[in-house]
C-alpha cells in the first residue's frame, strides 16, 4: 500500500470520527474545530495565555485579502511561543528560529468546516537535524495536542 493511500484510508476512517487529527507528509497536524475560525483562534489564544504562552501577534489573512477585492474565506493565523522549550530548540540549531514562534492557522474550507493546522514539533526537529531534544520534542507535541484540544472543543478544559 503507498503512503499517499494509506494517508487517504486514514483521511477516510477518521471522518467517521470526530475530531479528526491527521498528520500529513508536509509536518502540519490539522485538527476539525467545532468552532467558527475566529471563536477557534480565541479559544487557542485564552488557554495559551492561562499557561503563560507568550502571545507574539495574530493575523487575519481573509482581512487582509478582502481590503484588496480579493475573496477569501476566513483564515487566521495565531503566532505564540515559549521560550522556555523553544530556546532548548535554538541552542542545538539556530535555524529553528525560523519556524518558531509556533503558528496555528485557523481555516474555513469550501464545505464551511473548520480547522487547526499548526506544524508538528517533530518535524521541526527533523527539518533542523535537532536530534539531541527528544524530551523538549515530547513536551511541546503533547502540550500542543493538548492545547489545540481545547481549542477546537476535542478538549474539556479543566
């Protein structure tokens, strides 16, 4: 079986479910939100400050595309960080400091669903050839997970 199937079988089993997380070929982890995209990003934003995530800036793309006449359905974009894992990240690679700041886009598709993309830590990693923070790795994978969970409501926060 190649992997563009097997990526297309989960796809398909997991829209039975909800909600989907699915993990493509790309690094991004794209998770359904039982949310609008700007309640989604709100959502994310709150729970990250509670945890005391910096906020860099957030960004609405469909914004900034419809002042130009150009249509565009609603997608944001949320940039957040915390120095005390993503600095673990820099001092094995420098480079990784142009994938952090994490980002979550927040996104509207054709069928009016949304969704939450943000790039696995695990990717970054590997994109860095950062092998020596395994730990640092799991950290931000399984808080991201869990943060997102809130955020698109696969969560109960508590």
């Amino acid at each position: 079986m190649t992997r563009s199937l097997i990526i297309s079988a989960l796809f398909a089993f997991t829209s039975l479910t909800a909600p989907m997380i699915a993990i493509a070929d790309d690094g991004m982890i794209t998770k359904s939100s039982k949310f609008s995209v700007t309640e989604t990003l709100d959502r994310l934003e709150n729970v990250l400050k509670k945890k005391g995530i910096t906020i860099v800036t957030r960004w609405s793309h469909s914004a900034g595309a419809n002042k130009n006449n150009i249509p565009l359905r609603p997608t944001e974009l949320l940039l957040f960080g915390n120095p005390k894992l993503g600095s673990h990240m820099f001092t094995s690679n420098q480079t990784a400091g142009i994938d952090l700041p994490m980002k979550a886009l927040a996104w509207e598709d054709e069928k009016g669903r949304v969704w939450l993309t943000y790039n696995d830590p695990a990717y970054i990693a590997a994109r860095h050839k950062i092998t020596n923070r395994p730990k640092i790795v799991k950290k931000m994978t399984g808080a991201l997970n869990k943060l997102t969970g809130i955020a698109t409501g696969a969560v109960t926060p508590k």
